[in-house]
C-alpha cells in the first residue's frame, strides 16, 4: 500500500487557496475524519452537527469556514467551502492511479477495433468489431465494449463494465465495476394471438445511451439504450450504485442520483436535479432544474423548477413534513372522530324524541 509523504501545513493551505492559523511548518502525514484524526492529521469542519467532534478532535489542523474563531492546541485553515478543501487535499496525498499504456495479450481486440496507443486494455477484456477507445482510458478484466460502441479519452471502465453496441461515452468518465450501459430497454407490446398463444411481443431497442463527459456511474447500475433516438446522461451528472435507468430517459447536465433510485421510460430530469436514496420516478413526466426529491419518495407528476419533494405520492417537502408529523396522531383523532360522533347521534336521537 502507498504511503503518502508528510507535507507542510503552509503548502496545503496554499494548494486551496485557505487563510492559515498556525504553524506553516506543521507537517502533516495524513487526512482523517474529525472523531478518528490524530496529531499529525489534517481533518474538516464543515458543518454545525458536529461541532461536538470539532471540540473534541485530536487532529493537528483543520479545514474550517471563514467565521470560524480561533482554538486552541488546533492550528486551522479557514476556506469557503471546507469539504471541497478536504477533497482537494485529500488529492494530493491520494493521487489518480497511473497505468503503463498498450493492450494486453490476454485481452480480445478485434481487428477493425480502434484502440488508442496510450490506452491500456487489460487481460479478459474485449473490445469488439467497430469500437473506439480513446488516449489513456482503462478498460479493467472482464470489460466488453461492444460493436461500434465509443469510450472517450482518460476513462476509467471498472471489471466487467458493459458498454454494448453503439453506445457512446464521453471524455474522463468513471465506470465502476459492474454498470451495465446499454442493455434494452423494457419494452413489450401485448399480443392476444401470438404463435403459441397470448404473449408478451418484444419491441425492438433501436436506440442507444450517449454518456456525456465528466460522468460516473457506480456499480451494477444499469443505463437502458432507447427504444429509438436516445437515452443521455447530461455532462457531469454522477450516478450511485444500484440505479436504474430507464429507456429513453433524459438526465440533464450535473444531476446527482443516488442509490437505489429508479427513472421510468421517457422521463425527463433537468439540470442539477437530485434524488435521493431509493427514490422512483414514473415515465414520461419531467423534474425540473435544480429539483430535490427526498428519500423513497414516488414521483408521479411533474416537479417544477426548483422544487424540493418527498412522500408518496411526492408532495412538497414542507406538506409532507406536515402530513407526516399527523400521521402518529391519527389513532387519537379517529378515538376522538367516534366519539364525537356517537355524541352527535345522540344528540339527535334527543332532539327526535
């Protein structure tokens, strides 16, 4: 395992562009989070939920906002955006991996395949009739890029990754391992008298799935080509593991989806839209830009433009926080609606006699 080299404090805060309280010199081996960081570790501070584990840290330095005052024993670098400091330090003492260019002699390449000469496709990986990979992208054992298929250039295609026929990936995407890119779509046409009797009749996925630059799909994630035209994955849109992608789905640039999640067919989702865990979107509707929808929601209307969801059926967040607080009083309110209403009848019964 790579041992990273210490660096100075001074450096580090340089690198992010940060505001140092300290000592310059500190050298620092390593990164850690706030409750497990120890001297001579670098940890963040970006949220108030922790402060308890700010308070008690042990870490040598941390990354912290603007206002945050002085402690002492701690030296801190003051950033705007603390996580994206920690990431971008954490870089540095955790380099991309590098890989020695060329085709392995255990991997397939077909001869009318286009592999560039400073990709490197290891052994038990294919690359079929037609297809194109690009400079310094990495196809690990056991990926197949199909016939005609496109893998842009410094892509990382985990094992066994599938890009089948005709699809297209983009420039510095990250498949993990697993993702599926381009199996059909889920598509059937109901025929009462089939040759055997009724059946299922399946309609032709034509189509394919264009992957925009900058994207990464976690694993066993699933991309379905279209049934005509395309399924696309907006530019630097980063998909979780264990997503479903649906045919003809459109995902605008720099979406998050997390685990889970399902798109419906011919669903629509805009620009910065997020869903979270376990979330499931009907076909043919559209979430709009900068769109939220909250954890195993079910949406099955359009979302406008910049609104946040939950429930199911989804709602908006602040009614479903209502509807949801409701929910565990409603075994007093029906004791008390019966009640009230053997009272009334009672009533009545008076009134009458």
């Amino acid at each position: 395992m790579h041992v990273p080299a210490p660096r100075r404090l001074g450096e580090l805060a340089t690198h992010v562009g940060g505001e140092l309280l300290g000592d310059a010199d500190l050298l620092i081996s390593g990164l850690n989070g706030l409750a497990e960081a120890g001297p001579g570790e670098l940890s963040f501070y970006g949220n108030t939920r922790y402060r308890k584990q700010y308070d008690a840290s042990r870490a040598s330095a941390v990354l912290v906002g603007r206002d945050v005052a002085p402690r002492e024993g701690v030296a801190l670098v003051r950033v705007a955006n603390p996580h994206l400091a920690f990431a971008q330090v954490s870089r540095l003492f955790h380099p991309v991996a590098t890989f020695a260019a060329g085709v392995s002699p255990g991997a397939h390449v077909h001869a009318e395949a286009s592999v560039h000469p400073d990709a490197t496709v290891m052994a038990g990986a294919t690359v079929d009739k037609g297809a194109r990979v690009g400079a310094r992208t990495v196809l690990f054992p056991g990926v197949y890029v199909g016939e005609s298929a496109e893998v842009g250039t410094d892509c990382l295609l985990y094992p066994n990754v599938t890009v089948r026929e005709h699809c297209v990936v983009g420039a510095r995407v990250i498949l993990h391992a697993s993702c599926v890119v381009g199996a059909d779509g889920f598509g059937f046409a109901f025929n009462p008298e089939g040759p055997r009797g009724p059946e299922h009749y399946k309609v032709p996925q034509a189509g394919l799935v264009r992957i925009e630059d900058d994207v990464e799909v976690g694993a066993c994630t699933t991309i379905d080509r279209a049934t005509l035209g395309e399924t696309v994955i907006g530019r630097g849109t980063k998909i979780d593991n264990l997503v479903q992608i649906a045919h003809n789905v459109k995902v605008g640039p720099l979406s998050l989806i997390c685990a889970q999640a399902g798109v419906s067919g011919s669903s629509e989702l805009g620009t910065g839209v997020v869903l979270a865990g376990q979330v499931g979107v009907v076909g043919h509707i559209r979430v709009g830009d900068m769109a939220k929808v909250g954890a195993q929601s079910g949406v099955a209307h359009d979302v406008e433009d910049g609104q946040t969801v939950s429930g199911t059926p989804a709602m908006p967040h602040k009614e479903w926080l209502r509807a949801s607080a409701a929910l565990g009083q409603l075994g007093d309110l029906l004791k008390e609606v019966r009640t009230l209403r053997r009272r009334v009848e009672m009533l009545e019964k008076e009134k009458g006699g």
